[in-house]
C-alpha cells in the first residue's frame, strides 16, 4: 500500500508526543471519579456555587483578577450564609449544576449567576435592546438562570441585581468597558467556517 | 473485558467505576485529539478531564445510535473551540517547548528533529486545517466521521485534508525528506 | 355555519398575509412621524426623507429605530440633546451607513442612565470610525455593491448585506477598542481586538471568505490611521 511519507511522519509525531506525555494522563480516572462524586446531590451546595463560578477550572478566574475577586466575594457570602440555609425543595440540586453543564443547545445563552439574597435578577444586552430579561431561581438555592435564543453572533450583556449593574460574569468568553463600567460578552456559534 | 454498552448502562446507573473503564478506554484518543487541536498541554489535560465530565453528565442524552467514540470526541473537540477562542482574547505568553530527548543516539534525535518540525508546522495551520488532520492522522477516523465531529460536509473535510497536507508541506520545506 | 367560519378566517388570513409581504409592514413611516413630532424633532423632514428611504432597503432595523426613538421620547432630557441623537442615526442612513452598531450603543447607554450629552459625543465617534472604516475598506478595493454590478478584475464586489456586516464588526470592534481606553497609536492592539472579534464571528454572522479578504488585506498601520482619521 503506498503510504504518503508525510501522513505516516504525522502520525508517528502526535502518537510520539502523546505517549511521552502520558503523565499527563496519569490518574485522571481518580480525579474524574472524585469530581462527580462532589456532584451527587448529597453534597452541600457551596461546591456547586464553586462549580459555577469556575466552571473550566484555575486558568479562566486566574487571569482576570477582578472577576475572582467578585465570584470570592459570592463565595465567601455564600459559606457564611450557607450552614443556616436549608435545603429547598425536593428537586436534586444537580440539576441546577447540570443546567449550566449541559451542552447548551445552538443559539441558546444560558445565563447562571449565584446571587444570594438577591430580590430580582435580570439580564440585559444586546440581544433584548438592554431591556431586562428575568432571570429565575425557582428553587431558592441562589442561583439565578435563564436561557435566551439568539441567532449565532456577539453579545453584550450585564447583569442587574436589584437594581445594580454588574457587568462580570465568569463565563462570559471576554470583557469590554462600556461607557466607564463592565459588560460582559459572549459568542454564539461561529469562529470557524460555519461549524 | 466488558463491553462498551453494558459498561454505559452502568455509568448510568451511576457506577463511577464503570465510567472510570471508560475513560480508561478513551482517555489517550481524547488528550491526543485536544493536544492536537490546541497544542497546548495545560489546555489539553484541562479539556480531557473537562470533556469525561461533561460526557458523563450528558450521558442521558447520548443515544446508542451514534459511536460513543464520535460522541465522545465531537463534546472534546467543541470544548476545545471554546478554549480557542477564550484564549484569543486571553492569550497565555508561555512558549510551548518541544523538546526532544537527552542522551539518544543519533537515528533519534533525528526522528524526533522530524517529529517536532512537523508539529510546529501543524500549529502554524488554522484550526479549520489543523482539526481535520488531527483527526484523521491522530485518531485515525473516517471522512464522514470527522464531518461529524466538527459538524461539516464530509467533500469540506476531504478538501481540508488536502489543502492541510500541502500548507504542511510548504512549512516543512526542506526539512520533510521520508528516510 | 362552519362554512362562514371559514370564510372570516381566510379573509383574516389573508389579510395577516398581505400585513406580511408588505415587508415592514409592522412599522410605517406614520409611526416614525408620530414620534419625531412627539419630542419634537424640528428637522422632521430630513429626518423621515431618510427613514422613508431606509425602509425600502434590505435588512432596515425599523422596528429597533423606532424603539429607540420612543425611548428618547420617555427620557428626561432636552428636547435638543433628543434630536442629536435622532440625527445621528438619520445621518448614518443617509450615507448607507449600518446602523446596528448605534442602536446597540444608543440602548446600552440609554439603560445604563448616560445623559444624552455624552452618548450623543460617542455616537459620533462611532459614526465617524464607521465612516472612516468604510473608506479604508473601498481603499483596499473591497466594494459594497448592489447586485448586478460588475466590479474590474482585483476589486472585490461584495452585496450590501456581507459588506455591511463586516463593516458593522470592525467599526464596532474599534469602537469598543478606544473607549475601553487603548491608545490609538497602538495599531498592534487595534488590530489584534479587531482580528480576535472578526475571526470569532467567522461563520456565524460574517462569512468566512469575507473574514479572511479584510484580514489579507487590513494591517495595524491602517486601523492606526483610522483611528487617527475619526478622532480628528
């Protein structure tokens, strides 16, 4: 079979690469296992709060030092208030962890705050004319939701908590200022050729 | 050695362990397709572990009709374009170093030379070439297979193979000679 | 009984059809005219010459202008400070210039309680990035044209709807740039966000082969001028 001399050296190089990296790989069926298990329903809800403010762990919170700064404040109110709270309804707290994980549909923004004690919490942006689309949290763990559908394209957006803006999400894929404060953007579909 | 589907059924009944097999099974296809794609070994270990996770969670919603490979590694390849393009905007200043080894004898210090040329040449590629070929040349899938995963027509994939392979080419220059 | 049933409902419905192929047909310029004497606008009829215009052409965002003008109308300002922003926006679609961009900023700033003065000033800016952006593009022969229009070899034609996309994106990209505080003589910058945010919408809202003209042929020195061009 003739085989190209440029395929073959392609392949031996990413399975070379690959196999002196396999350190990397050491262990991760433990570190898997322990994850999930931090996300069975028993669990408290302080690590789903966590989960939600680091969602694809250190590198992202690490490089914008204002917005961890803003997610440890909701953290740090969260495990004071937190011990006292009891658990609300019969509803599994996964599903609100598994709402922000699940693979969100295409032209969808899913919007996730943990915002504790908050009265009203809205989501305003370029996608509603900066008119405030609710978010809920029907099951009073303090974490806000809401989906919105959106052809694919660029999004601004800030949240208002009662009645303050904050423009810092953390699962925003970037930041702008806007008029001297924060917004907030995301990206729906495209970066590519129409994937 | 169980097969893949009773060991599904477990993981989702939620046995750890089953899916522990499974990641097992995957693990080296998926970090070998993210390195591929991102070439970046932080990135890549972040989005494997990401990718088994997500997986797991969504496992409700994997219908046996597909390959789970396909599955698998079509969630690994979308985390991995939303960790591309985050880092566009928040670009890590690290110089990714390709070193070969210490004390090998001549023959591979020559392949390895051979090795990491062609993976800086790889990275130089657009992500719309790079993935393709990762994808076939790495994990060894079919056309259609990969159209599936990066969500394109199966003639677009085999053009980007072509084209991929001629950019690889011309980056290689001189330096490409099979021995 | 059931037959006359029928019959109101096929006259409804053909009534709702007709509503939906005249287009628009949700907003009409009686509706633009209400609003504009409403808080007033004493260059009404320049304004709704251009809106009357704007309405015939493709992809018009008629219901999001009008929206806004409304908006103006329930603020608190000055009657004046309204037009200026009113008049901004007519200017844009005199010159065939999208209008997204503006609204967006014009909501933005509405919401976030800006007064009229300062929002006026930054839609300006953004009107004259967008103006100049314009030129750089026609600079580097990327054509918006009409269809039907032959372009000479080198040049290249894209339709209205594609051109103005990408000429939305990158004025706003660079608008975004500068009021975020970069420097303006930072063409690296300039053009690193504006790359980063075109490559992003690559296949969503612009098309790829676009994405990749303006980037083979803008390079930082020209969004330097650029820059340079709109804040003088």
């Amino acid at each position: 079979m003739n085989t190209d001399p440029l395929e073959a050296l392609l392949r031996e190089a990413l399975r070379q690469e690959v196999s002196s990296l396999a350190g990397s790989l050491g262990g991760l069926e433990e570190r898997i296992a322990e994850e999930l298990a931090d996300r069975a329903p028993r669990r408290g809800w302080i690590d789903g709060l966590k989960q939600l403010a680091a969602p694809t762990r250190a590198a992202r919170l690490g490089q914008v030092a204002v917005v961890a700064a803003t997610a440890a404040a909701f953290l740090i109110v969260g495990a004071i208030v937190g011990k006292d709270l009891p658990l609300v309804g019969s509803r599994p707290k996964a599903e609100s962890r598994e709402a922000m994980l699940r693979a969100t549909a295409e032209n969808e923004l899913l919007f996730v705050l943990p915002a504790l004690h908050a009265e009203d919490v809205s989501v305003v942006g370029s996608f509603n004319d900066w008119e405030p689309t609710p978010l809920s949290d029907e099951d009073g763990d303090g974490i806000w939701t809401a989906r919105v559908t959106v052809p694919p394209g660029r999004y601004e957006y800030a949240f208002v908590i009662d009645g303050r803006w904050w423009g810092q999400d953390p699962l925003a894929d970037e930041y702008v200022r806007s008029f001297g404060e924060y917004s907030s953007v995301r990206y729906v579909g495209g970066g590519g050729d129409g994937v | 050695m169980q097969d893949e589907v009773t060991l599904l059924r477990a993981s989702l009944q939620g046995e750890t362990a089953a899916w522990g097999e499974i990641v097992t099974r995957y693990k080296d296809a998926v970090f070998g397709l993210c390195l591929g794609f991102l070439r970046n070994r932080a990135d890549a270990e972040d989005i494997t572990h990401d990718a088994f996770i997500r997986a797991y969670v969504n496992l409700r919603r994997y219908r046996l009709d597909k390959r789970f490979s396909t599955w698998v590694f079509t969630i690994a390849a979308n985390l991995c374009r939303n960790r591309l393009r985050y880092r566009r905007t928040h670009p890590v200043f690290e110089v990714e170093t390709d070193s070969g080894g210490g004390t090998d004898p001549a023959r591979e210090v020559a392949r390895e030379e051979r090795h990491v040329h062609v993976r800086e040449a790889l990275e130089r590629l657009p992500y719309a070439y790079r993935a393709p070929l990762v994808l076939r040349f790495y994990n060894d899938l079919a056309y259609r297979e990969i159209g599936d995963i990066l969500g394109i027509p199966e003639g677009t994939v085999k053009t980007r193979i072509h084209r991929g392979k001629a950019m690889l080419k011309e980056h290689l220059g001189e330096e490409r000679d099979p021995s | 009984m059931t037959r006359w049933l029928l019959g109101i409902l096929g006259v409804l419905g053909v009534i709702l059809a007709s509503a939906g192929i005249a287009g628009r047909a949700e907003i009409g310029l009686a509706d633009f005219e209400r609003v504009l004497s409403a808080i007033p606008v004493t260059a009404s009829a320049r304004a709704l010459t251009a809106l009357d215009r704007a309405l015939r052409q493709e992809g018009f965002p008629a219901t999001d202008v009008q929206r806004l003008f409304e908006r103006l109308l329930a603020t608190s300002a000055a009657a004046p400070d309204k037009e200026a922003v009113v008049l901004t926006i007519v200017a844009a679609l005199e010159d065939d210039i999208p209008v997204d961009g503006l609204l967006n900023k014009a909501f933005e700033g509405l919401a976030r309680g800006v007064s009229l003065g300062p929002l006026y000033q930054l839609l300006q800016q953004r009107l004259r990035i967008l103006v100049e952006v314009r030129y750089l593009l026609f600079g580097k022969s990327i054509f918006r044209v009409s269809a039907g229009t032959t372009t000479s070899a080198g040049a290249s034609a894209l339709p209205a709807g594609r051109f103005d996309a990408l000429l939305s994106q990158l004025g706003d990209a660079v608008g975004d740039y500068l009021e975020s505080g970069g420097s303006p003589h930072d063409g690296q910058s300039i053009y690193q966000n504006t790359s980063a945010r075109l490559t992003n919408l690559r296949g969503s809202v612009l098309v790829p082969a676009d994405v990749d003209l303006v980037l083979g042929r803008v390079g930082p020195e020209d969004l330097t001028r650029v820059v340079l061009a709109a804040l003088n």
